[in-house]
C-alpha cells in the first residue's frame, strides 16, 4: 500500500484545503459545502474535485443562487437541484443496495431532496416517499410495504418530529432520523423535532442533526452498500 505524502493528502487553493485523501480513507470524496462561499470560490472547488474524482460524482450543498448559477455557466455537465440546493458534477457510481427518505411534509421537501441526492451520489439506489407525516397516518400505512424492502430509511420530519418513532414501529430496517426547523413558534428552529426524535422510544432510530440531509444521506448510502455487497 502506497502511503501519500502530506502534500498529495491535499490541494491547497489559497482559501481551502481540498482533502483529496478522503475517498481513499472512507471510501467517499469530499463534498463542498457551499454555505457562506463565494460564487467563484464554489465553481473553483467544484472543478478542482472533479479533476480529482474524474471516475464519480462530486457533490456541493447548500449552494446560494448566485453560486448556483455561476456553476452552471461555468460547468456545462452541472446538474442544479434549486429545491435542494445542490449540484452535483459527474455520474453517480451503480447503485448498491437501496435507502428509502420518508418525508412528512411538502415543507421539508430541501431537507428530503438533499439527503436523497446524497445518497445517490455516494452509491445508493434511492426512492422516494413524500407527505406521509403522522396529521394523516392512513398515508404512512399505505406505504408500510415499500419501507420494509429498503436497506436503509432515511425520515425527515418538522414540527413535533414524531415521523421516525412511528416509522420506526413499523419495520426493522436500520433507520436515521432528519429533524427539519420546519414549524411554528415552540418547534424553536427545529430542537423541538430534534429532542423528540432522540428521545423516542422506537428503538434502532439514530438522529443526525437539524437540517442535516447531506449526514443521514451519507450514514444511509454507506448502510445500503454493505447490505448491496452480495446478492
């Protein structure tokens, strides 16, 4: 095995540090996290990654409209999800297994779409199950049987949080648990979902922080390529 030099573990930009060691590491690329970078300085790292991972997909999150679209100008391939806020430049790699995000609502569509592009992006299959939140239980109990054939479900829910606990009720395949700071005044930005959903008595749900997709897309993908591994 062939140890990198300190300088081939990362491209330095002047403003960034692109660890290009990663994949090598976990198996999986870092992902720019457009949040509080200048347009330039996002189409910069997002080609820099590219060049790196010619052989996959690369990933940027919470990517501002400016930045959005200078990236699509600059970068004919780019692929722009403005409900998500993502971008992704290349083809995701055959999917391996499959994670399945559940959302409760229409409003907690940026949070759903982020975690479901990330989890194709590091090598899932994904689908997809929208506005089955716990005000309409009839709709989660329409679709128990498609929870039950995924690898890994990923569910996103504001409010009171209470999706995951009743998902998790349902099935026994591993879940992550997305809090989204959808909600009304007492949600506080989203604690409220995210204290309900770490103290829920539903055993086996793990919870990743508010607004986190890009986190539960990751656990879940790498959850559903070791069930995907063998037929």
């Amino acid at each position: 095995m062939t140890v990198p030099t300190p300088e081939q573990r990362f491209t330095d930009l002047g403003f960034a540090r692109l660890d290009t060691d990663r994949a090598a590491r976990t198996g999986d690329p870092e992902v720019v996290f457009g949040q509080g970078k200048s347009p330039v300085q996002v189409v910069e790292l997002l080609t820099r990654l590219r060049e790196h991972h010619p052989d996959r997909a690369v990933l940027a999150t919470r990517v501002g409209a400016d930045a959005r679209a200078a990236v699509q100008a600059a970068i004919a391939e780019a692929v722009v999800d403005e409900v998500a806020a993502t971008v992704v430049l290349g083809s995701p790699p055959p999917p391996r297994g499959t994670v399945c995000v559940v959302s409760a609502g229409t409003s907690d569509a940026a949070v759903a779409r982020e975690a479901a592009t990330t989890a194709s992006v590091h090598g899932a299959g994904v689908t997809s199950i929208c506005d089955v939140g716990v005000a309409g239980l009839h709709r989660l109990l329409a679709v128990q049987e498609q929870l039950t054939t995924a690898d890994c479900l990923v569910v996103v829910a504001g409010m009171e949080g209470a999706l995951p606990s009743v998902v998790g009720g349902l099935t026994g395949v591993p879940l992550v648990a997305v809090p989204t700071s959808v909600g009304y005044g007492a949600s506080f930005g989203g604690i409220a979902a995210l204290l309900a959903m770490l103290n829920s008595c539903a055993p086996g749900v793990t919870v990743v922080n508010i607004d986190n997709g890009y986190g539960a897309g990751v656990f879940a993908a790498r959850v559903a390529r070791r069930a995907g591994r063998h037929p």
